[in-house]
C-alpha cells in the first residue's frame, strides 16, 4: 500500500493523488513513475508491464481524485495507534499543500513577468516612430546635454500649482456639456404639443414662460462659448510662454555652440544650402533653355495691401524701407530665413552683420536696401528684375526661401515709366510661373475685394489652388469698416473670390505706424482677435489667424515641396550638364573650359605683360622718336612764325631780335604743351604697337575688343604729371637762349638740318604754285587735260610777277599798291581780267620760293662760315645768323627729346600702368561691361557649363543633407 508523503512517491503519483483543484488527470504510463506503474498494473489485473494498461486503472484514479481528503476511519482495536495516523496524515496533507504553493508561487512569478514583457512589447508597437522628428533638435544638443544646468531649469519651469490654475473648471465644464446636451436633445425630439385650455391667460403666461426659457438658453450657449474661448486663451497663452522659454533656451544651446565649445567645425544649415543654389540660379542666364523649377515662395499682392509687413512679421525685425501710399518695393527681394543664435541680417555679397536688435542698425539695413533698389533700376525704368539676395537668422525663425515682388498696380502715375505696369506683370508671371513656387497671395481687407487685381492674376498661375496660400490682412479696418463682417468669412472661405487656395488666413499686421516694433504688433494682434467678435462668434477658426500660424503653415508647405521636387530638378541639371560638355567636345576639343571670368584674367596677364615691355625700349628709339616728331609738331611754326619773319628783314640786328622775341614767346606760351603732346602720343603710339605685336604672336582673337577698350581707357584717364610741364619749360628757355655753336661737327648739323628743312619747305611750295597754275604743256599734252579758266588766269599772273622778281631779285616780301595796277594794268592789256587779292596770293607763294631757293644758296656759302663765325668776323656775305638759329633749334628738340624720355622711363610709364591696372579692375568688377567686351559661343557654352555644374553639385548637397536630416 502506497502512502502519501513517503519517501517512494514521485511527483506523478503526487499529482495523481492531489485531487483539491477537481481535475481528472489522464498522465500517459510512460511519464509514471515506475512504482505509479507498479500500482497502476496491479489494480488494473495487468501483469505485464508491457502491455497497454486497462481502463481500469484510470477509473480507479478517477473515482479516488473525486472523494474528499478526509483521515480514513481506525479499524477496531487500533486505539492510540489511529490518533496517531490520523495526526501524521494531517502534518502530511500540510506539507503537501505548502510544497504546492511554493510552486504556484514560482509559476505565478514567471508567468506575471512574462505577461508584462509581453505587454510593453504590444505598448511599445504601437507607439509611433519619431526618428523621423530627430531632425528637429540638432545633434549636438545632446552633446551640450552635459553642459546645461538641469536643475536650474527645472526651478525655471512652471509649478504644478500654477499649471493647474491654467486647466479649466471640470465640473463647470461638465454641468454645461450636460445642458447643451439635453438643450440639442430638447430641439431633436421636439416639444410635446400643448393642451389646449379654454383660458386664454394660461396659453399666454406659458408662452411668456417658453420664451424666458429660450433667452435664459441663448445666454447660457453664450456664456459657454464665451468660456471655452477664455480657456483656448489660457491655453494659448501658456503655449506661447513655454515656446519662449524654448527659445531662449534653444539660444543658449546655439550660443555655446557658437563658440566652439567641442572646436568642430560648422556646417553650413540645410537651408542656407539651399538658398546658394537659389542665389546661383538667380545669376543665371534665363535664356538657357533650362528653367529653373525649384521651390520658394513668392508674396505677391497689390500696392500697399502690405505684403512687406508679413513678411517682417515672419522674419520678426522691420528690415524693409516704408513709405506712405508710393511704391518702396522696386526689385525682388529674397530673404532666406533661418535659425540661429543672434538676431542677425547679412547681404549675400557682403560680409558685414546687421543687428536687428537695434534700431540703428535696423535703419541703416533699410537704408542700404532702399540704395541696392534703386540703383537697381536702369535710367528711364521704375522697377528692375535683379534679385537682391539677404539672409536673416534668429532665434524660433521658420526655415525657408520668400521673394518679396514689386506691388501689382492698376495705373501708371506720374513719375513712373510707361511700361511699369507690364513689367510687374512680366516679373510676377515669371516668379508664379514656376510650377514649385509657393504663392503668397497678399490680399488687403480694407478695401473691397472687387479692386483686387492680384486675385486674377494668381488664379491664371494656379487655376486649382494646389500651390497657393491666401492671407487677409487689415483684418481689424475690415471688421470695423465693414457692415457685414459675414464678407469676411466668405473670403476665408474661399467663396467670394474665384481663386482656390490650399489655405485661407487672416492676420493683423499692426496699426499702420511705422515706428511699430514687432513686439507691439504681435500684442496688438493676440488682443485683437481674443476680443475680435469674428473669432467669438465662429467665423475664423483659432488656426487661420495670426502671423505665426501663417508662418509655420508656409514653412511646412514649403519644404514638403522641396522634398516632392527638388531630386527632379537635379536630374534636369545633370541632363543639361550632359548635352553641354557633348558640345564642347565636339566644338572646342583641344582648349581648356574657361568662363568669361576666367577668361577676363587671362587677357589681364597679356595685357600688364605688354604694358611692362615699354620699360624694355631702348632711350636712342625714345629719344629718336621724340625728336621727330616734335619737329613734324613744331617746324610749321618755326618756318612761318620766326624764321621767315625774322629773315625776310634782310637786317642782321633785326633777325636777332626778332628771333629772341619770338623764341621766348613761344617758350613761354607753346612750345611746353606741344612738347608734352608729343610725349603722350608716342606713348600711346608705342603702347599699341606692342599690343598689335603681342596679337600676331599666337594670341587668342578674343580679346582684341577687350584690349581696344582697355587702351582706349587708359590713355583717357591717363595725364600728364603738371610739375614736369614747368621745369621742362626751363629746360627748353636755357636751350634756345645758348647762341655759341662751340666746334665744327656743330657747325655742319646746323646746316644739314637747316639745308633738309629748306627743301622740304621749297618742295612744298612749289607743289602749291603747280595746284595754282595748273598743268604745264607738258602734263597737258600727255595726259590730255586742260587747265580751268581761274588756273589760266593764275598763270597768266604768275608769269608777269616772275618777269617782276627778275627785274628786282632783292624785292622785298610785299608788293606795292603801284606795282599791283601796273601788273593788273599789264595783265588787262593782254586781255586777262584779274583781282588785286589775287595777284597778292600768287605774289606770296612766288616769293617764297624765291627766298628759299636764295637761303639755300646761302646755307651753300655757309658751310665755310664756321671759321669767320668763331672769330666774330663781320662780312655781309658771310653772315650766317640763321644757321645759329637752326642750331639753337636743333640743340633745343635734343634736350627737350632726352628730358621727356627721362619722364616717360621714369614716371610716365609706372603710371601708364597704374591706370592700366585701375582699368582692368573696374572692368573685372562690371559684369555688364565684361559681357560686352568678350562674347562668342565659346565663352557662353563655358559659363553655362560652369553654372550648371556648380548647380548640381550645390542641389546634390543638399539632397544629401536633406537625406540625413530625415
């Protein structure tokens, strides 16, 4: 017999005998133990233990595990003995319970810990996932996590206490839902019908009593809805506290970033990438017929509908000029908004921060964009389609790219261009056209919607609204002027205009005064609409107003934008870029990719190289040079105005005189400038030979426009250094006032140069009286020609003067009144009618010859005259003052050759350069001008190549950046 709790039970027999949990165990003979399998074949009448057991066995455990554990009676006799067995059963069926609890105990141990595993997995599942919200707090915030004072700001967070002075009233909350809903119950189901009564006073004192009861409702309805207004208040208030202490804090955290607490180095934000493809494109050529199709936002809306004002509201600072009724917005404006430590504004070409925390700098910003607009604008023009580019960073500011367009106007005022009008149409159209371009449509709501001519022109660009936001502002004129504030909702609505728009928005954008702060206009917004009876009584909704909801609205449908389209249009770049190095390739194989820039240096080289080979020319070639032709500028002078007069008195005192008089005059007066003139044409003269030199070797055609405009420049701007005109007029006046000719080497010069300037002048002379007189027989007989009727008579007169000077060969150099009737007198005999003045003007060219030809026959006799001119002889024949004067001359251009050749090597030339230098930068920094001045497919296919690569690369950054920011 097998007792419970003896050593030889197993578990299974346990397990079989436990009956308190009232279940019928069915454990299969192999997991028996084999004593409980022992005991199983015997009660069964199973012998072999082989064999399958019978039910029997089974029947019997079940029948034993339904009766009750009780002691089992003491046979008689046993006595003691059975108090005995009947005690050790009890402390048997204790042991047994407390070992089964210690197993419950561990099942329930693994089981619980087990259900709640499983339990946060299914919680933990169903939580979303926010690792595409990691974008929102940069990492480094985590790395500074260590550095920010916890405790610090958890004694700057609000106490529990105050959060729940914020939170409404429950219950009240609750008493008044449960009367709305029995009110709606009351008017679904509808009233009972009335009995009637034959009183007519008791049907009245019930209708009295019904409609006390409907006001008594009506004043509940409003001071319900005037309570949960009070609380969205409360709500949003605490929300704009928190958000500023997030601010401020987010500034700290940017500050100590800013300073470099880890020393990494900053990258440049997401959407400052951004708005270097967007200033990148804007310089683009729009020609080219790849358009640009990237996402901005374009604020657009009639004159004074203050669209500039929403857009500070967004940017938070006053940063555009204001005037009063006039247009102030000539040109578009990009402002790329961003976040950052400090409230700051930087132009894209210039390095220097504006603080928009102060009013001086905020003034000079204004000042300075009001300067870029209007020199902008081309003479003759009111508004201009250059971009000017600006980026405003802050802390809280929204991420992204508005270009703020010239007011839409109906009529062209005085002052203003003809074409003002269709140019701000061109311009909007091109911006709206873009089929990426978020459009800002700025409506004025002080005035009636039917004036508005923007509407139309945005619904052209976006006919189903898929890309358009609509903002209301004046809100508070429009309230206050309108008589029925319902015009109002049906605009943000959208049922009173034809356009459709994703969003519909009405903001305040202060009291029209422009020495409003921002600060101010924000207050004067929140208390307008929290006591505004459009929002009161349902007709906005708390999310269409104010400027923040705009800007974050904007904000989050501008960069889903640029995600939906911006790895499009890099793949229209690369496209571009393809088709563009293919030409190049096929066109200019063997030359390098240089753009007009590029380009612009390179001919600068060549010409600074040019301009420093005129150091190289040897002082003989200046001073030669020089020399000649001074003397081609000054000898007509010399002949005509000194030596002629001078010698044609035929009186050696007077020549002298006459000579000293007329020489220092002319020092004084001419011969200096002249001299100077001279210097500076040669210059120039020799500058473009070395250009002209420099281009036949091997250089490249297409700068020539360049270089002709760059000489042309310079010697424009270049003068002459006015100290060197006075002591070269020293210089010359001791030269001519030296008179000794000291050997004979001198001597000859003299004569050589004064025999040279005798013929030419004689060669000249006679060239004149064969154009007087006509053809001689000669040239008349071979060439078949005839001489006119005013030639013969020339002739006629030239041969009865030439009978005069045979005569008298020492006649002086002006004919008598006598001497002219008597040839006019001679030349009348022979039937030639001829004028007195006539007769003197053949008169002097005749007698000029005959002088020359007489000093050159003097100069003959002269050559052997040194001698008596060293000894101070005095012989009339023999008197050679000329040829002093010659030499005088002579000695004169020498000196004034080698001093300007001094001045050229020394000065003039460095300064030639500096000019040279001065020009090329003002050229490099005129794109305009550059553009004129080296053109051609080639330098237009590699400034396209250029821009599109820099594009793509620009936009493939920013991709990837986009990319790691999800």
């Amino acid at each position: 017999m097998l007792r419970v709790g003896s050593k030889a039970t197993c578990m299974a027999c346990r397990n079989l005998v436990s009956t308190n949990m009232g279940v019928r165990f069915r454990v299969p003979l192999q997991k028996l133990h084999p004593l409980s399998r022992a005991i199983h074949h015997r009660y069964s009448g199973n012998t072999n233990p082989q064999r399958p057991p019978h039910r029997t066995a089974a029947r019997y455990f079940t029948s034993m595990s339904r009766l009750p554990m009780r002691p089992p009676k003491p046979p008689p006799g046993s006595g003691g003995r059975g108090h005995q067995q009947q005690r050790n059963f009890w402390v048997a069926r204790l042991a047994a319970r407390l070992l089964r609890l210690r197993y419950i105990l561990l099942g329930s141990a693994v089981g619980g810990g087990y259900t709640a595993k499983k339990t946060y997995d299914e919680w933990k599942d169903m939580l979303p996932d926010f690792s595409e919200y990691n974008w929102v707090i940069p990492d480094f915030v985590w790395e500074l996590s260590e550095h920010i004072d916890f405790d610090k700001l958890a004694r700057a967070l609000p106490e529990i206490e105050e959060i729940t002075k914020l939170l409404p009233d429950l219950d009240k909350i609750g008493e008044n839902f449960t009367f709305l809903k029995s009110l709606l119950s009351s008017e679904t189901s509808g009233d009972p019908p009335l009995k009637t009564t034959d009183s007519s006073a008791a049907s009245t004192q019930e209708g009295s009593d019904k409609q006390y009861k409907k006001s008594s409702d009506k004043e509940k309805v409003d001071q319900l809805q005037e309570e949960l207004l009070r609380t969205q208040l409360k709500y949003q208030r605490m929300l704009e506290r928190l958000e500023k202490e997030n601010k401020e804090l987010r500034k700290v955290v940017l500050q100590k970033d800013d300073k470099g607490i880890h020393q990494r180095k900053v990258k440049k934000s997401l959407i400052d990438l951004y708005s270097e493809v967007l200033d990148i494109l804007s310089d683009y050529d729009a020609n080219y017929n790849t358009q640009d199709h990237l996402p901005r936002v374009v604020v657009v809306g009639d004159q004074s509908a203050g669209k500039t004002s929403v857009l500070e509201m967004i940017a938070q600072a006053r940063i555009f000029p204001r005037g009063s009724g006039e247009m102030m917005t000539r040109s578009p404006v990009k402002v790329t908004l961003s976040e950052g430590p400090h409230h700051v504004a930087m132009f894209k070409d210039s390095g220097r921060e504006f603080d928009l925390t102060k009013e001086e700098d905020l003034a000079a910003l204004r000042h300075e964009i009001e300067l870029r607009m209007r020199k902008s604008v081309k003479e003759g023009q009111t508004v201009s389609s250059e971009t000017i580019s600006l980026s405003v960073k802050g802390p809280g500011i929204q991420r992204m790219v508005l270009v703020d367009l010239p007011g839409v106007i109906s009529t062209v005022t005085t002052g203003m261009a003809s074409d003002t009008k269709e140019t701000i149409f061109s311009i909007s159209k091109a911006y709206m056209q873009n089929p990426n371009a978020i459009i800002l449509c700025i409506q004025d709501g002080s005035v009636d919607a039917e004036r508005s001519i923007v509407t139309d022109l945005v619904s052209q660009m976006d006919p189903q609204g898929k890309r358009t936001i609509f903002v209301l502002t004046k809100v508070d004129l429009a309230e206050k002027n309108l008589a029925s504030p319902s015009r109002i909702q049906q605009i943000v609505e959208g049922k009173l205009f034809p356009m459709k728009a994703l969003g519909y928005f009405a903001v305040v954008t202060g009291k029209g005064s422009t020495g409003e702060s921002i600060d101010s206009i924000k207050d004067y917004e929140e208390d307008f609409f929290q006591n505004s009876r459009l929002l009161r009584d349902g007709m906005l909704k708390a999310h269409q107003v104010t400027t923040k909801n705009l800007s974050l609205a904007v904000s989050d449908c501008f960069w889903k934008m640029v995600r939906e389209s911006v790895e499009q249009q890099a793949d229209v770049f690369k496209a571009s870029r393809f088709n563009l190095e293919t030409e190049w390739k096929n066109n200019y194989p063997r030359l390098r990719e240089l753009d007009r820039n590029e380009l612009f240096e390179k001919a600068k080289n060549e010409i600074l190289d040019e301009v420093i080979s005129l150091s190289q020319v040897t002082p003989q070639h200046w001073e030669a040079i020089l020399q000649k032709k001074l003397w081609e500028r000054v000898s007509t002078h010399v002949i005509e105005n000194i030596y002629l007069p001078a010698a044609q008195t035929m009186d050696s005192g007077t020549f002298n005189t006459t000579v000293d008089i007329k020489l220092k005059q002319w020092t004084d007066k001419q011969l200096p400038y002249k001299a100077l003139e001279v210097a500076w044409e040669t210059l120039q003269e020799e500058f473009a030979r070395f250009m002209a030199e420099y281009k036949g070797k091997d250089q490249d055609d297409i700068f020539d426009k360049l270089k002709e405009a760059v000489k042309d420049e310079s010697i424009k701007r270049h003068k002459w250094n006015e100290r060197a005109m006075d002591s070269l007029r020293v210089i010359q006046h001791n030269a001519l006032e030296d008179r000794s000719i000291t050997d004979k080497p001198q001597w000859d010069a003299a004569i050589q140069f004064m025999e040279e300037t005798l013929h030419s002048r004689l060669k000249d002379t006679e060239s004149v009286i064969r154009d007087m007189v006509g053809p001689d027989w000669k040239q008349r007989w071979m060439n078949w020609t005839n001489r006119t009727p005013d030639q013969h008579i020339r002739n006629e007169t030239k041969t009865e003067l030439e009978r005069l000077l045979k005569l008298h060969d020492d006649h002086t150099a002006y004919l008598a009144n006598d001497e002219v009737t008597t040839v006019r007198k001679n030349l009348e005999g022979r039937g030639v009618e001829v004028d007195p003045v006539l007769i003197k003007d053949t008169w002097h060219q005749l007698y000029r010859r005959h002088f020359l030809q007489n000093a050159l026959g003097h100069c003959n006799l002269c050559k052997r005259g040194f001698y008596y001119y060293q000894r101070h002889f005095v012989d009339s024949e023999l008197e050679c003052n000329d040829v002093v004067l010659f030499w005088r001359i002579q000695r004169m251009l020498v000196i004034t050759a080698n001093t300007l050749r001094q001045q050229l090597t020394n000065t003039e030339v460095r300064r030639l350069e500096k000019n040279v230098k001065e020009v090329l930068d003002d050229f490099g920094e005129d794109m305009e001008r550059k553009s004129q001045l080296i053109t051609g497919r080639r330098v237009q296919l590699a400034e396209d190549l250029k821009k599109v690569r820099e594009i793509q690369e620009k936009l493939e950054a920013f991709i990837e950046a986009l990319h790691k920011e999800k």
